[in-house]
C-alpha cells in the first residue's frame, strides 16, 4: 500500500493499483482507502485510472467511493474518466446516471482502450438491459 501512495515512479504505482483492486476480501485490510487515496491524489491519469477501475472491482459502493467517481468523471485525463465509468456501472450507481449521460460524446481515448462516449454508452446498455456489450481494445495495426 506504501507503494501506491509513495513510490516516485509512475508504473510501480500502477501496480500497486493493480494488485490492490484483485485483493481478496477475506485479507486483513481493506484496500479501498488507498485506491480512493491514489484516484483523488495520484499525479498519473493513468494511476488514477486503476484506481477507479480497482474501485470496481470492490464490488461494494459507499458514499466516499460514489463521490471520488463522481468527481474522476469530471477528471481532465481520460484514463480516469473511462475507469470511473466503467466503475460507476459495476457499482450500479444509478444516481449518476445524469453525469454518466452528459459523457456519451465525449471522444477522450485512453491509451489501447476506446473513448469515453464508447464507455458511456456499454455503461447505459448495462443499466438498461442487464447485459454489458462485449468490447474488444482497437488493435494497434494500422
């Protein structure tokens, strides 16, 4: 967790992010704190993304975590606000609905990933149907 909040180096956070959104929750700790911590302080669009993406992944939504995705769907950098949509949607929080549609042209692409309006879009499929359209990265070939 100290890795997360205090490593200079940008890809040992992003790991961190990443090992701390598959922590199991029979552990001791809770590792929601310092996903929250790293998606509202961490310099990396890309740390904060993996944050809110791990944040998902929780599968469990508090008035904290709502609120830290409600202000990453705001975030100038598209890595965060793609991952704060995707965990918006898991989280079913619908109360956001009205922020979650104001994005549904947003043409912001996180790097191997697709846009932000695209993201909208699956998440509003999901809340509708039930069923999350099955996406796959662009390819890298031009």
């Amino acid at each position: 967790m100290a890795l997360l909040q205090h490593d200079p180096g940008e890809q040992v956070r992003r790991e961190a992010a990443h090992v701390l959104k598959r922590w199991s929750s029979e552990r001791d700790l809770d590792p929601t704190p310092h996903l929250l911590h790293a998606l509202r302080h961490d310099p990396s669009g890309r740390v904060r993304g993996e944050a809110a993406e791990g944040l998902g992944w929780r599968r469990r939504g508090t008035t904290r975590v709502e609120a830290a995705l409600a202000e990453g769907l705001a975030d100038a950098d598209p890595h965060p606000r793609l991952w704060c949509l995707y965990a918006v949607g898991q989280l079913s929080l619908h109360a956001l609905r009205p922020q979650v549609e104001a994005l549904v042209s947003d043409p912001g692409r996180a790097e191997a990933w697709w846009t932000v309006g695209e993201e909208t879009s699956d998440v509003l499929i999901w809340w509708d149907t039930g069923t999350w359209p099955d996406r796959s990265p662009p390819s890298n070939e031009d």
